[in-house]
C-alpha cells in the first residue's frame, strides 16, 4: 500500500458507540495494555504494509484528530497487533462509508463484478449498506455424482451503519442454469429480490435481516444456498473484499465419491493464477476444511480432482 497521510481533523466530539466508548480512548487503553512505545507499534503496522507516522498514532490516541473510513487497513491491522476482537475500532470510524473503495475492490476481485452491479440495479435497492464479517462459516455437501446438493452459510456480521438487508451472490459451474440456483433462509433473515444471468450463471439475492440493525450492532444469520443443476464441481472459493475476520469452508464428500486429491489456494483475483498452493487431507473419511483468518483481500478456496 503507498505511504498515507490517512488523518483528517475532526470537530472535537469524536465518534462514539452506545457505551459511550470513543475510538481515542479504545485505541489508547489498547496500546497500553499491549505495552508498545508507538514507534515499536508503527514497526508492526509497516511490516503488515500499513504505513502511518508515530505522530498520526499519537494523535490518534489522544484525540487530537481522527481517522477516516480511508484508513480502515492500517485501523484493522491495529486491531491485530494490538490482539483485540475484530471490529473493535473499525466501528468507531465516523459513520461515513466510502462505498467507492468497497465497490472499488469488488470490481478488483473478479470479472463478473460489473454484472452483480448491473443485477444489484435492476433489483432496484437502495443498497444494503455497510457490514463487516466477523466471521462467515461454510459447509457444502458433495453427492454421489460429484454435485453440490446445499451449501450452509453461518454469518456473523457487524454493522458499521445503519444496514437492514444483506446481498448474496453465488456462481454456479459452467454452463448451469442460473434460475435452479436459490437461497433459502433458515434463521435471522428471510429473502428479498433476486435477479439472474444466465450468461454468467450469476444469481444475486437480497437477504432481508429480521431486524434493523444500529451502527456497530452485531447479527447472526444462516441461509442455505441450493443448486438443482446436478453438475460436477471441482473447486469452491470464495471473494474476500474486506480485510479482518475468519473464513471456514468444510465440504463433506459422499462415501462412495471421494476425490482422488485436495488442495487449498489463495489467488489475488479469480481470473489469476495461484499464489499458493498445497495440498490438504481428507479427514474423518470424507471431509476437507479450510480456515482463512484476518483476511486479506483476494480469492481463497479448496480445488480437488476426482478419482
């Protein structure tokens, strides 16, 4: 990441959440109770690419001035260094969100980008604001013919604005049909609109929370995402746009279809080749889980070939 002067001045009254909580007085308990002279704590931030100056932190923590959204990298590395919770500072940022970066990197993760923003307009929404995962768990199960029979999505998220809906894209395999691909809601959520492509075999949904949320509440939902396609899958990945989190992907194979070889790869865009891959065991006979924490932006996922 190029060298940032990420600070703004702010009115005197920082942001705070419903405890009454400010982000100087979070980030200096932090610091302090890490016991890191701010030099040592611009040391880590910089190894991790996160480039920010000892008076910029110092600043910070004493409330002179505070960051903006333009800065939630260096502020979810902050929260690693400092080994506190994911989220813990990022949803003391001004409320203000710079959906442009977001979208930004969205657009940087695959090619099929442009055509969840064509979908997401066509369903008309206003948008469904702005959450952060703090954690997002899968498992898909895998029938006797190699297809995906369901996928099951555990999502815990936090709001970093006002935010009463979520969206979920999903990609079939190639040349499926996207209208056999459906989510079905199973707690905390119940569906909105959904659109599809069929060149792309894209579906995007809306999935409308059960209850408004309030900046910097948390919420956990599960959906189930079904494909009646009946096609063979080989890979499953998934796009992280956001930094922090934990990611969980566990595939449970059939008995009598089990793949001949695993591997986990990490790719800085779907269309790209791998920057990493290595092979991973089945366990317990027919199972294979991959665990991607405080996430960087990027494509991970699981690719197997069959016996």
């Amino acid at each position: 990441m190029e060298h940032m002067r990420d600070d703004e001045s702010l009115p005197t009254d920082p942001s705070r959440d419903p405890t009454g909580a400010t982000f100087a007085r979070v980030l200096h308990e932090a610091i302090s109770a890490r016991g890191l002279a701010l030099n040592r704590l611009r040391d880590h931030l910089a190894a991790r690419g996160q480039h920010v100056g000892v008076s910029t932190l110092s600043y910070w923590q004493n409330g002179e001035r505070h960051p903006t959204t333009r800065s939630l990298p260096v502020i979810q590395a902050l929260e690693e260094v400092l080994g506190i919770p994911v989220g813990t500072l990022t949803t003391l940022l001004p409320a203000e969100v710079d959906r442009t970066d977001r979208q930004s990197r969205f657009m940087a993760a695959t090619d099929y980008a442009e055509t969840v923003e064509r979908l997401v307009r066509e369903m008309g929404t206003s948008g469904p604001g702005h959450t952060i995962n703090l954690s997002v768990i899968e498992r898909l199960s895998i029938g006797r013919n190699g297809a995906m029979e369901s996928k099951t999505v555990h999502q815990v998220v936090r709001a970093l604005d006002d935010v009463d809906r979520l969206l979920v894209t999903y990609q079939g395999e190639a040349g499926c049909d996207a209208e056999l691909l459906t989510v079905v809601p199973v707690s905390g959520c119940r569906l909105g609109r959904s659109r599809t492509d069929k060149d792309a075999g894209l579906l995007v949904s809306e999935i409308l929370l059960n209850r408004q949320l309030r900046r910097h509440e948390s919420h956990v939902l599960q959906y189930l995402i079904k494909d009646a396609n009946a096609l063979t899958m080989n890979e499953h990945y998934r796009l992280h746009i956001q930094h922090g989190g934990i990611h969980v992907a566990e595939i449970e194979f059939h008995p009598d279809r089990l793949p001949a070889h695993v591997e986990e790869f990490y790719r800085r865009r779907l269309e790209e080749p791998d920057v990493r891959r290595r092979p991973v065991e089945l366990h317990d006979g027919n199972l294979v889980h991959l665990v991607t924490e405080q996430l960087v932006p990027g494509v991970s996922g699981l690719a197997w070939t069959w016996e």
